[in-house]
C-alpha cells in the first residue's frame, strides 16, 4: 500500500491542475508544467509548489539542485 513509499519526498509533475490535487493531498510536492491554459483557478493554484514552463526547464532546474 502507499504506507511502504515515502510520498513526501516524492514529486509529482503534471501539466493538468486537476491532476495536482490528490498528489498533494497525499504530502508529495507538485510541479505544474504550464500548458496553454492561463486563466488559473486561485484554489487549484496553491495546489502548486513549482511550476515551469515546459519539461526541460525543470530537469535543468533539478539538475542544477
């Protein structure tokens, strides 16, 4: 069950807010790869701990922590 994974040193990319809400009930850390939707609901935005713009500027963003 979810009790043997550490989930809050997990992270959980998506590009879909919805997709955020359960991760981050669950304690993991959510990163929010922006898509072309830009009218962001405020209660779905603080289910984002990081967000970039595209894929690649989080693997640099990771690389270089």
């Amino acid at each position: 069950g979810l009790n043997e994974f550490n989930l809050k040193r997990s992270i959980f990319v998506e590009d879909t807010l919805d997709n955020l809400i359960p991760a981050q009930n669950l304690g993991m850390t959510t990163v929010w790869i922006e898509n072309k939707l830009k009218d962001i609901d405020i209660k779905k935005k603080s289910t984002i701990d990081y967000s970039f713009i595209n894929i690649k500027s989080f693997l640099k963003f990771i690389n270089n922590n």
